[in-house]
C-alpha cells in the first residue's frame, strides 16, 4: 500500500516508519458501517487494480491502527503501524 493521490476531504498525512510511506486520511463517513467508533478515519491507499482506495483505521500521535481485513465472524482483523510526520490539515 502506498500514498493515495485521490484522498476525499483529507484531514492529515503520515508516514509509516517500516516502509517510509506517505498516506492521507479523512473521517469516516461511512454510515453502514458498525464500528465507526472504533474507526474513525478513512485512510487513504493505493496498489492493486481492485484495491477499494481505502481502509478503515484510527489514527493516533504516533500509532495507527489500521483494519486490514475481516474474520470468520465478520470481526476486524488489525494491525498497529508506528507513525513519524503526522500533521493534521488546517
């Protein structure tokens, strides 16, 4: 996953520190969604050609909490990626 270059109504960027990659984010919006409290932002990716734009995730200070699929029982499954640069949009 990489920066996504058509990020919709983005509120702030990072960088993650394993791989050095940039990503913007936004809130979410999404009103079908059952865990937007637990994810409040949209962040923005890109790669594949089916790849949906976006993940689900909570972006922290340092940390991101990001949801990178879903279990057997339609339950998020996480990952926490450690964060440099992060500045919050004016």
């Amino acid at each position: 996953m990489a920066y996504w270059t058509h990020t919709k109504d983005p509120i702030g960027v990072f960088t993650e520190c394993e791989v050095g990659n940039y990503f913007e984010y936004s809130h979410n919006d999404d009103p079908h969604t059952s865990f937007n409290e637990d994810f409040p932002h949209k962040i923005w990716v890109g790669g594949r050609a089916n790849d949906q734009g976006y993940r689900y995730g909570h972006v922290k200070k340092t940390v991101v909490v990001i949801c990178v699929d879903e279990d057997e029982y339609g339950l998020p499954v996480t990952q926490k990626w450690k964060i440099r640069n992060h500045r919050e949009y004016a």
